[in-house]
C-alpha cells in the first residue's frame, strides 16, 4: 500500500477490475492482433518494457491477441525468462501465441511467425493489427494489404538509422540496412497510423507518411511502481547508480566511461561513493573497489530507490531514455548529457543536463544536495509520461486514425 495517494490518472479502467471482459455501449470490444518479433514479457530493454506496457494498457480497450517469438533479441539467463513467463497473463490478454525464437527471423524473417500470424487473420475476426518494433514492419504490410487490415505501426527508434549507427560496432548490421531502411518506410506508407516515440522520430518519418496519420507516444512509467512516496535512502555510503542493457553498445560505452573517465575524480574527493551497474549482459571492466555490478535485477525500482544519484552519461541520442523517465518519477535526481536527454523536456527540477566533462563535479555536488527523493515533480510527470494516459492517447489515435476503416469493412 502506497504511503501516500497518487495524484488523480486518466485511467479507462478507474473502477472496475473486470475490465478485459466488459463491453462497450457500442457493443462488444474490437479485436486487436499485436505481432512482435520478441517478447514483451521480458522486460530486458526499454523496448520490451514499452512493448508490455502497450499490450496490458490497450487490453483495457480492445480484446487483444499478442503473437510473438518466444525471446528478446538478447542473452538473458533461461531461469530469468522462466520467472517472467510464470506471470502468465499479467499482460490481461484474450489470447497469446508463441512461436519459437529464431536470430534469422529477429534479424531477417521468421516464416512460422508468419504461418502463425496469416492463420490467426485468415480464421479470427480482427479490427486492427498492431505490428511493433523493428522488422514486425515486414509482416505488417504483408498482412495489411493481403487482409485489407488498418495497420499501426509502432517504432521505439527510426530503425534504419539505428542499424547505420551500429554498423561501427558489427559490420552485420550494414549489410542489413538497405533491407531495414525498406520494411521501415513501406509500413510507414501502409500505416494508417505510425506510432513514433518522439518528437525527432516523427520529423523522420514525415518522409513517409503524412503528419495527421502520426502519433507521438513517448516512453513511459508506472506509477503504482515508480513513485516518490517512499523513505528516502541513506546518504553514505552514497550510490550512484547507471542502468541499462549492455548488449547496447551504447550502454557498454557510457559503463566504459565512468569506469574509465568519471570514477577516480569523484572518489578523490569522496571514497565513500560507490558506482552500481545494473543490467542484463555486462560487459568484462566493469569491477574495482567502488563498482558494483549487479547484473540484471528482478525488482529494479528496489535498485533506484536506494540509489543516491541516477546517471546517464550518453554520447548519443537514441530514442527515449527509459531509465531517465523512471528515475525521475521516482523522486530521483538524474545526471545526464544533452544526448542522453534526448526529447524528454527539460522543464523538471530533478532532470540535470551537463557536458560529460563536467560530471565528476557535478556528480560531488549533487550528492550533497539534502533532497534525495523529490517529489515535486511527480503529478506533471504523470501527466506527461504516465503509461494510463499515453495508452489512452493511443487509443484515441487509433480510433481517429483507423476506426473508419473498419467502420467500413462492417
């Protein structure tokens, strides 16, 4: 029980507990058939965490069938996946399907994802499809023009740039551009409706598809979760804290960095301090008296709330940072560079934007500050970022985007 009473959210299901079986005035609830190429049950990646949060809020509002390949796209210990999967239908589905996972069908195509998928829209009755992250793109224009389905497109990044970027770091992924720069504008250009994550995004694919049919639906937060309403940590020894999936090369980096650039300058002056990573797949470096690596965590907000300091020393922009949205909602100070905050405003009084350069002091500085757990943010970041209000945008998008499609088909 929440120590303190949340600030009133938008919430569809405010009320009552039976929603995934209620019915609207119109009369039953459409039917909605979410397809991604991994699991939103693993909650790995700020992909997969946004990934779970849009099925279990849009259950709310449509009978939704999730169909997915049965991993992440990333190493993580089987005991770890198996503790996920326990929480079967935490997600509130009508109905789930897995399909073996594959890093042919993650990277290229999957064709029992596909079997899967034409049987489900050849034999239901589905009002939408949703197809999310990455090279679900491919399968949504199939579908789309093969079933005459309205099409929602969902992208956590503009996915052929991503692959450019990373081609420094795997050569692979060069090869797999031009093939990702064609599934991502073709299902921009059936879409009715292309989900961006933010305001960057969306300028990116105005290429593609035309303003009105673009929702900008930034990352989010629990609010039941993440919260300030708890006591505040003690201030020594002081942790400073740095999440994130390491498979990333852009984690791996920002880990190497203070490691490397950010950690003896701060505990110079304050040999109390101790540096914690926390993330599935941390790469070797990562150790000395005042590191810690605890690898990946089942319970992380246990992890940010006892953190002193949250830090994202980022040298590039990519996407949203789930880890910045997150600690900030939980009362939390947040270091970060000008990349690392990306899109996300800088209106908020725990948000701290500094040149990498300056964060050894600024870290100093900061852990001296009396306020550790700030709550005066928290009702607008709730507004802002709250996963009940930016699903119930999303379903309004939806509605707008695609509902006369539909209309149409009936």
């Amino acid at each position: 029980m929440l120590p303190r009473i949340l600030p009133s959210i938008p919430h569809p299901d405010a009320g009552n507990p039976s929603s995934s079986h209620r019915r609207t005035e119109a009369g039953p609830k459409k039917k909605l058939l979410y397809l991604a190429v991994c699991d939103p049950d693993l909650e790995v990646t700020g992909a997969t965490v946004r990934m779970g949060a849009f099925v279990k809020h849009l259950s709310a509002f449509y009978d939704v069938t999730l169909l997915s390949m049965a991993g992440s796209g990333h190493q993580v210990d089987r005991a770890v996946e198996e503790r996920f999967r326990d929480r079967e239908n935490r997600l509130g589905l009508t109905a789930r399907v897995r399909v073996p996972f594959s890093q042919t069908g993650y990277f290229l195509f999957s064709p029992t994802l596909y079997r899967r998928a034409d049987r489900l829209l050849r034999f239901g009755s589905f009002d939408y499809l949703l197809a999310d992250y990455g090279l679900a793109a491919t399968y949504g224009v199939l579908f789309a023009h093969r079933y005459r389905i309205p099409l929602i497109y969902s992208s956590h990044n503009v996915e052929y740039r991503l692959y450019l970027d990373r081609c420094r770091y795997d050569l692979r992924r060069a090869l797999l551009v031009p093939y990702v720069y064609w599934a991502e504008r073709s299902a921009c250009r059936a879409a009715k409706l292309v989900v961006a994550i933010s305001e960057k995004d969306r300028q990116a694919f105005l290429r593609w598809a035309p303003d009105e049919t673009i929702a900008v639906i930034p990352q989010g937060f629990d609010p039941e979760a993440f919260n300030p309403f708890y006591p505040p940590p003690p201030r020594s020894p002081g942790v400073v804290l740095f999440v994130g999936n390491f498979r990333s090369s852009h984690n791996r980096e920002a880990a190497r960095t203070i490691v490397r650039e950010i950690l003896t300058p701060v505990i110079r002056q304050r040999p109390d301090i101790k540096f914690q990573f926390v993330g599935a797949n941390p790469p070797a470096g990562l150790e000395g008296p005042n590191v810690e690596c605890a690898g990946f965590v089942d319970n992380l907000a246990d992890y940010l709330r006892r953190a002193n300091l949250i830090i994202a020393p980022m040298r590039v922009q990519q996407g949203m940072s789930t880890k910045i949205i997150t600690g900030l909602a939980l009362g939390k100070t947040v270091l970060t560079t000008p990349q690392g905050a990306g899109s996300i405003p800088q209106k908020y009084r725990q948000l701290v934007v500094a040149p990498l350069d300056a964060f050894p002091s600024r870290i100093i500085e900061l852990l001296s500050s009396p306020r550790s757990v700030d709550e005066a943010d928290f009702a607008m970041l709730c507004r802002d970022f709250s996963w009940p209000s930016l699903t119930a945008a999303l379903h309004r998008r939806i509605e707008e985007c695609c509902g006369s499609s539909t209309s149409d088909q009936r």
